[in-house]
C-alpha cells in the first residue's frame, strides 16, 4: 500500500467513517445536482431568445439530450447502493 494514502489502523472504523462521511455529504450533493440542471435549463430561454429559429432544435437537443441528463444520471445513481459506492467516480472527482 502506498505512503500517500491515508488509512486508518482499524478497518472497521475507517469503513464508519467513509459511511457518516458519505451521509453527510449526500443530501448537499443531490441538492447541488438539482440546483445545477434547474440552472442549465433555465438558460434555454435566453437560447430561444436570442437564436434564429433553424438552431433551436440543436441547441435544445444538446442541452436537454445531453447536459442535463448527465447531470440527472449521478443525481438518481446517489439512491442505489451502487451509486452510493461509486459517488465520487460518477462525480468525475
């Protein structure tokens, strides 16, 4: 095991805090995610607004095909076990 990581003596209690660490952070991850995809989609308005109309399927597509959802997808992870476990990966952190 490498030097850079820290770990605790006792598995158990390392396994504790990873589980009170994750709970505690996993309700201001989801509102994060929420907050974030209300905001990118608010922003098609002024996209409609200021685009000619030929484009506005592609910018909607690309926005509401693709960003939004992508930040949708770790917000309805965070609820299985799997997602849970691999919070941080699916975050790109």
């Amino acid at each position: 095991m490498s030097a850079l990581v820290p770990r605790f003596e006792d598995a158990g209690r390392e396994q504790r805090y990873r589980q009170a660490q994750l709970e505690q952070s996993l309700r201001p991850v989801r509102g994060a995610l929420v907050v974030s995809a209300l905001l990118l989609s608010t922003f098609a308005l002024p996209d409609v607004a200021l685009n000619p109309p030929e484009v506005w399927h592609w910018l909607l597509a690309n926005r509401f095909g693709l960003c939004v959802p992508l930040l949708l997808l770790p917000l309805l992870a965070s609820y299985s076990a799997w997602g849970r476990r691999n919070l941080v990966g699916l975050l790109g952190a």
